[in-house]
C-alpha cells in the first residue's frame, strides 16, 4: 500500500473513531438530562442552586462562558497590539497583526452577538409564558 491509501485509511478510521465516542456521549448522557428535569426524590440535595436544565445552562453560560471568553476577546486584542508594536515596520509582521486584531474583535463580537440574541429570546418566551 502506499501512504495516500494508509492516509485515507487512517482519516476514515478516525472519523468512525470520533463518530461513535459522539454517540456514545449522547447515549449515556441522555437519561441522566431527562431524568434532570423533574423534582429531586425524597432525602435527595440538589447541590446546585438551579432547579432545571435551562437554568443550569443559563447559569454555565452567565457565570462562565461569557467572562471567559470576554476575557480571551481582550487579550487576543491585546497580543495584537503588541504584535503592532513589535512590527516595526515590517509589512509582513504587520498584515500578521491586523489579521490577528481583526479576527480577535470578530471572536469578541460573535460572543457579544450570542450573548444578546440569548438575552433577547429569554425575554421574549417570558413575555409569552404566563
């Protein structure tokens, strides 16, 4: 065989490879989501200060996603910066850091992007729900 065809192989394996670990995840995940969504049995403590699922994503999203990842859109703006500085003049080093600016403010607007059309559909179902 030659090395295109193990390649070839060895890509297809991995995608099987990663496919059923995928759906294997959601298999053995998907009772324990469903079975989250009612009250707690009697002499059981939720350790978590939410009721249901919505809520423990809200809370994952709120409390760590966005802080983070807000955190990560600063200082990829700026290690951009600083590759500006470090340029000094050179058009290659300098094109390397508009790239790095420009895709580090499109990272941070794509966050504050999901963050607002969250907030607004969340207010928007508690307008419509009783």
């Amino acid at each position: 065989m030659n090395v295109k065809k193990i390649n070839t192989i060895l890509i297809n394996f991995r995608h099987a490879y990663y496919s059923v670990l995928v759906s294997l995840l959601v298999i053995n995940t998907f009772p324990a989501l469903v079975s989250a969504q009612g009250t707690n049995p009697p002499g059981s403590m939720n350790p978590l200060t939410v009721d249901s699922f919505y809520e423990f994503i809200k809370m994952i999203l709120q409390n760590i996603v966005v802080p983070i990842g807000g955190l990560i859109a600063v200082m990829a703006i700026i290690y951009s910066g600083f590759l500006f500085v470090t340029a000094q003049g050179n058009t290659e080093q300098l094109s390397r850091a508009r790239s790095a600016f420009l895709w580090a403010v499109i990272g941070g607007l794509i966050l504050l992007g999901a963050w607002l059309l969250a907030t607004m559909i969340e207010s928007t179902i508690d307008q419509i729900t009783p």
